[in-house]
C-alpha cells in the first residue's frame, strides 16, 4: 500500500503541463506572473516534491485526498458520488458472470457426458471462446443500436435512472452490467469446463461411478468441490479486470461512476482526482487479492500462498 | 504431424487480416478513388455488397474495405511492435530478477506486483498523458525524429511510437512474471546444476540453457500478447487515445462508426469489431494448440 502511494505519486509528476495553466487555460496569457505565482501557492504545487508528498500522504491520513484542480471540491466526495455507481455495475458484472459462467461450464461438462450431447458441447465451447474474443464495447455498440431500432421500451440504453429521479434503477444497470459481464462470462465458462474435465479423469471418479454412485452427485458433490480452487482465484481475479473494462462500458453507456471520472481527469491533468482514484483502485485490487487468498485457504486448506501466485501466472487476467 | 483441426482454424483465421493488410496498397492506394482518406458525399452509408463499394460506405462516404484494409496493417502493427517491446522489456526484467535473486529479485518484483494492483487502463490513461504531452520533437535526438517523420507539420510516427509505448508499458507486467516463474523453475534443473559443476560461466548457461528452454512459452506468450494489444489499441482509439485521425485503424474506424449507428448504419460497426474479434480468435486458436 505504502509502495503503491510513492509509485502513483512519482507516476503522477512525471505529468508535463502546469496545472495552474490547465486550470486557467487560454486566461493564463492575461495574469501578471505574480498572480499565477499566489494559485500555484493556493493548489500547493510550488512546493517541493517531497514536501508535497508528505503534505498529501498526512492529508490520506484525515481522509483528505486533497481537492479537484477543476472545480475545487474535496476528491473524496467526487470519488464517493462516483463509487456507488461503479459498484453496483462491477458487483452485478461480477454476480452475472459468476453465476452465467458457471452455469455454462457445468452445462458443457453435463452435456459431454450424456449421450448425443457432444455436439451442443462443443458449440457451447465454441460460442463461449468467441464470446471471450469480442471487444465488450463493440458489443455494446451493435446492442445499442439494435435496441435503438427495434424500440424495446423495457430495456433503458443510457444513464443510471430515468431524468427527475434518483439511484440506480435495475432496468438502467440491465445492459451495462451484461456487456461488461460478457467476457469474464465466457472466462468462467471455459475454466470452469477444464477444470472439471481435470478432475473427472482422476482415479476417485471412477471409483464412485464404479460404487453406483449417481451421475449429478459425483458431478456437483465430489468434482464441484474439488475444482472449485481455480474458480475462487478467477474471481479474485476478476476485480481489476472488471474495473479496467467498466472504464470503455462506462463510457459507452454515459454511465457516471469512476471509470469516466478517470478519463475526464486524465484529458483535464486533474492530478489530485487521478492519484486518488489509483489509491482507490489500488484498494480495492489488494483487497480483492486478499480476500480470494482467505477464502481460497478457507475451502481447501491445503493451498500454500506460493501455489496461488502459480495459478497467478498460468491464469492471465 | 497429426491433423490439428484447431491450429488449421486459426491459421485459416488468421490469413484473413494478413491478406487484407498486405493487398492494401495494390487495390486502394493513398491517391485512388478508394484511399481510406477520400470522401465521396453523395454515396454514404451505402450498404454492404454496393457498385465499387463491396463492403459498403461509413458516413462519409469512405470505401469500408479500404480502411479495413489499411486499419488491418495498422493494427497487426500495433499488435506485433507492443508485443516485441513487452516481451523484449518483460523476459530481460523476469529473467534478470530470477538470476539475481536476494534483494534485487525482491525489488523487481514487487515493483511489477504494485503496478499491476493498480488496473492497466488506469495506468494506460496515466501513460498516456505523460506521453501524449512531451514534446518529442525536441526531447529527441535528430536522426530519431527524422526517422518517425516528424515535421512542423505532421506528427507521422509519433502517434504509433506513443501507442506502442502506452500499451506495452503495461503489458510487459505479465511477460515479467511469467518469465521470472519460468527461469527460476529451470534454474532448478539438474542440468543447470550440471552445467554449474562442470565451471560453465553465467553467461554460457543463459544463452545455452535458460534461452532455448524459456524461449517455447515466451513465444506463446508474446502471440497473447498481440492479440491483447490489438484490442487494447482499439479500447484507446474508442476514448480517443488512440492513432488518430491520420491513421486508419480498426479502432478508429469503431470510434467514427459510433455515430453512424442510430442511422441504421450497423455495417461500418460490425466489420472492424468482426475483424478484431477474428483475429484475436485465430491467435487464440493457435496458442491453444501450440
């Protein structure tokens, strides 16, 4: 974390462009050098570079990411104002592709093993390949402009609620959430199936089909459980890519969380909103990390921390 | 060599792209009737199998075919140039950390571990600004800047020496990992061990063993990697990061499309995503295989 703070900040200063010229814009031409001197003084960036880093780590520390360039406001409301709406869509994101993902692999692994089933099998696998090879905002863009032209007044295009109100409306979260489930979707699916297909040719397998054991308990019971390793670290996993794709999705669907935030500040050199949204990101990644560490240690105990920065490197994003 | 159905798919695949990228210039060269630059107002949006315009019109009136074409050697060039500059940076950074080991492997790596907790389109835009800002022009040295084709009045490389730069400023992350795990995993063989006994220098077991023993899932790795540099140069392109307007790429060409769309033009949308999505398909087909 303490790592993660320096880094964003050295990152941060490499920026070429003086925020105070960014702020004033083409108005800077008109001010005395003294008086860009005084708001170079008022945002703090005439200081030195350690000082202002310390200066902005002890501000963390009360729980001030400093204010925006732009506006002047504290980043942490900006973030916060911003924070339900990207939540709601990663957590949706992340139950849909879960659950959908899952659900497919099983199917795929199902189907293999009745009898005229191989067939729809490797459609599925298929489908779920192609499905992982499409960029979600082009996905996105042929929807949209489906839907647009078909008029299906249940499903709502842009925005987060219909204009005059407030919150997060589910028929608003609909698309968003599934386009940017899309191909994590997929990625669940095709794990889901090698992983089991690993462990149905092992020896314990056909020692319970050979007991009489039935079919969907071996299926759900003894495979389900054992396969579920990989599952929980995808899903670790799955956090900072879903984060990284709500950015395009957010922007396709004007949908006002953090990853539009993001853009916005990059193009406006908004260094105070950037840096605090890295550490929030940052956050949120570590924190993920660590919670499918814990719970991939709770269900098999046997997991050293080493084996999970294997499955890491053989696992890409 | 037994038949590999899944290799055969992908190379198939694959010879899509290449073939456009290639034939770009004999049938729509930059000064024709079908450059991806000319503008022809009276036939946009024309639908796909149209006189002269067999895959159709854009809203301006732009031939579709001739800008995937020449948005096909743009792309397969962003494509490879990140994937040899991640790959070139991410095996040299694993492979030093694993050789040194002690504190120079525990900086090297945790480096790599920070940047990659925070989301590499966050660290993308980031990169991007401190690029997209420096004046290159005089930063560089002459021949270098003569070379990109610089002038006072065009940027002419620039743009694709930024992109390369953004994308694979990322994306060496994994390469590094990845190259790390595998050496060490090598390091451990008994041949290097061998090798070790029989008073082989550092640099005789690198280039004799660790090279040829790596190079197999580095290659693998580096095919990944342009497949994932071409969707990444199309993601940049969308939130305007991209080529630019100069280059047409298969990014851009979604960019520009993104308008036609309420107008019914769908085409201009789906042929640069289909051609996305079949070549990451073919490459993914072939390191399956592989």
């Amino acid at each position: 974390m303490f790592l993660l703070t320096i880094m964003t900040f050295a990152l941060l200063h490499m920026l070429p462009g003086d925020p105070a010229e960014v702020l004033l814009g083409s108005a800077e031409k008109d001010l005395s050098p003294q008086e860009l001197q005084s708001i170079r003084h008022e945002l703090g960036v005439d200081k030195s570079l350690p000082e202002q880093y310390i200066g902005w780590l002890r501000q963390v520390e009360r729980g001030h990411l400093g204010r925006s360039y732009r506006d002047g406001r504290e980043v942490t409301d900006i973030i916060y104002e911003r924070l339900g709406a990207t939540s709601a869509l990663v957590g949706s994101a992340l139950l849909v592709a879960l659950f959908l993902g899952v659900g497919w692999g099983v199917a795929m692994v199902w189907l293999r093993s009745t009898t005229n089933g191989k067939f729809l099998e490797s459609v599925l696998a298929s489908g779920a390949l192609i499905l992982y090879c499409l960029p979600s905002f082009w996905l996105a863009f042929l929807l949209i402009g489906w839907i647009a032209t078909t008029q299906f007044p249940q499903i709502k295009l842009l925005g987060v609620h219909p204009p005059g109100e407030s919150g997060i409306d589910l028929a608003n979260l609909l698309l968003p959430a599934l386009i940017l489930a899309s191909r994590r979707t997929a990625k669940f699916a095709l794990l889901v199936r090698s992983s089991m297909t690993a462990e149905l040719v092992k020896e314990y397998v056909r020692t319970a089909y050979s007991k009489g054991v039935p079919k969907s308990i071996i299926l759900f019971k003894h495979v389900g459980k054992n396969s579920l390793g990989p599952i929980i670290a995808l899903l670790g996993l799955s956090v900072p890519a879903l984060i990284g794709g709500s950015v395009l999705v957010e922007t396709v669907f004007a949908w006002p969380g953090m990853g539009r935030l993001a853009v916005d500040a990059t193009f406006g050199r908004n260094y105070p909103i950037l840096l605090g949204l890295t550490l929030v990101y940052g956050t949120l990644v570590i924190a993920s990390n660590l919670a499918s560490d814990v719970i991939h240690h709770l269900v098999d105990p046997r997991i050293e921390l080493e084996e999970n920065a294997m499955t890491f490197d053989r696992m890409r994003g | 060599m037994r038949y590999r159905p899944a290799l055969l798919l992908g190379v198939t695949l694959l010879f899509i792209p290449l073939a456009m990228a290639f034939s770009a210039p004999f049938f729509a060269a930059p000064n024709s009737a079908l450059s991806p630059f000319s503008l022809d107002l009276d036939h946009v949006n024309l639908p796909p199998g149209s006189v002269g315009h067999l895959l159709g019109t854009d809203h301006l009136g732009r031939d579709l075919l001739s800008l995937a074409a020449w948005g096909a050697r743009a792309s397969l060039l962003v494509g490879l140039c990140s994937a040899f500059t991640a790959v070139l940076i991410g095996s040299v950074w694993g492979a030093t950390s694993a050789f040194a080991g002690g504190i120079v492997d525990a900086i090297l790596m945790r480096t790599v571990d920070v940047l990659l907790s925070i989301p590499s389109i966050i660290l993308l835009l980031v990169i991007d600004a401190v690029l997209a800002d420096l004046p290159f022009g005089k930063i560089l040295p002459a021949p270098i800047v003569a070379m990109l084709g610089i002038t006072t009045y065009s940027n002419g490389f620039l743009p694709l020496f930024t992109v390369v730069l953004v994308i694979s400023s990322t994306t060496w992350l994994e390469a590094a990992r990845l190259t790390r795990s595998r050496v060490q995993s090598i390091m451990s063989e008994e041949y290097v061990a061998a090798a070790k006994a029989l008073g082989l220098n550092s640099w005789s077991i690198i280039i004799k063993h660790l090279l040829p023993n790596a190079s197999n899932i580095i290659l693998v790795e580096a095919t990944l990697l342009v497949s994932d540099a071409i969707l990444i140069e199309a993601g940049l392109s969308f939130l305007g990061l991209g080529l630019g307007p100069a280059t047409p790429s298969w990014g851009g060409m979604l960019n520009n499309a993104q308008a036609n769309l309420l107008s019914g033009n769908w085409w201009s949308v789906f042929i640069p995503g289909s051609l996305i999505a079949i070549t990451v398909l073919s490459i993914q087909f072939i390191t399956q295989e592989s």
